[in-house]
C-alpha cells in the first residue's frame, strides 16, 4: 500500500490526466521504499521478521514504529525451536510517540534464555507502520517522486543538478534514527 495515489501525484506534478498514471505506480513505490530506507521506518502496516545472534542485553528492531511484538522463537542449546512467553519480556520504545527504534529488554524479574552459539538463533516477528503517516514524509515522497518523474534516465546531459534547500533531507530529519 502507498501512503499517496497516482491521483495525488499527477495532483503535485501538475500533470495532465492523460491515462499514463500506469508509468507513476512504480515511481510512487520507489521513493516510498526510499524514504522508508533512509528513516528505517515503515510508512504502512507491514510484517517483518528480524534476526540476532543472540539476546544479550536487548534486541533492537531495526524498522518502526512498531504496532507490535508478534512471536519471538529461538534455538536453545540443544538447537531444538523455542518460542518466549509474551509475559517474558517487553517491547520498549527509546524515543517519543513511539516513533524511535525499539528495544526488546526481558520483563522485571525475568532473563532470557540461553541460545545456540550459532548465527540467528533469535528471530522476531514483528508489525510496523504509522497508523497516521507524518505530513513531512509524505511530502518527501512526493518530492523523491517528482524527480525520478523528471529523471528517468540514468544520466542528465548539460545540466548541473543542485540539491534544494530544505529538500529531502531536510523533511526526514526529525524522523531518523541518531548513529553514533
């Protein structure tokens, strides 16, 4: 699902409606899956699944927002499948409004269990995605659109190509993940 419609995009382009929307569906669902990549945040409802070695102290998911901790499975010692109680652990947001990476910690009085020593022994089903999706982001996809619209080539010819001020980059800032 996108978060806008060819009938908003030919709206922001100012283009005719001629019936070639067809050439807008795949530019529409790349600058979405750009914005996506560059905010680690899903911008519709989806269901991911994410792998770690291990517990250790946390599991940080690495898409939000997250709706929610769906299943959480992982090889024991014996590297027999095992699934964590929903009571075992809890599923914490590290910034506001549930728009920060969340971490996974174990519940008071409780500690993970012990894994194969082996790679993804822990795996997370999880759900994503804005149930209200934030204006600038949606504006940046609308930006991100327009210029493979007007880019479809892989190269330009005579022209200097200059970043706008308070382009992209701009708009998804609040929305990005600090790396430190």
């Amino acid at each position: 699902m996108s978060v806008i419609t060819t009938d908003d995009l030919i709206d922001h382009l100012n283009l005719p409606d001629d019936g070639s929307a067809g050439l807008l569906v795949p530019i529409i669902a790349t600058s979405q899956a750009t914005v996506e990549k560059l905010t680690a945040k899903a911008l519709t409802s989806q269901s991911l699944v994410a792998r770690f070695n291990a517990f250790g102290s946390g599991l940080v998911l690495p898409v939000a927002p997250v709706q929610s901790v769906d299943t959480i499975t992982y090889l024991d010692d014996d590297r027999a499948e095992q699934t964590l109680v929903a009571a075992d652990f809890f599923a914490h947001p590290t910034g506001h409004d549930d728009e920060r990476t969340t971490i996974i910690i174990s519940a008071l009085n409780k500690t993970f269990p012990n894994t194969a020593s082996i790679a993804a022994a822990v795996t997370v089903s999880y759900t994503v995605g804005y149930s209200t999706v934030p204006a600038p982001l949606i504006h940046a996809v609308k930006l991100i659109a327009g210029h493979f619209y007007e880019n479809r080539e892989a190269t330009l010819v005579g022209v200097k190509a200059e970043e706008i001020p308070l382009g992209i980059m701009d708009l998804i800032a609040n929305y990005r993940e600090p790396v430190f």
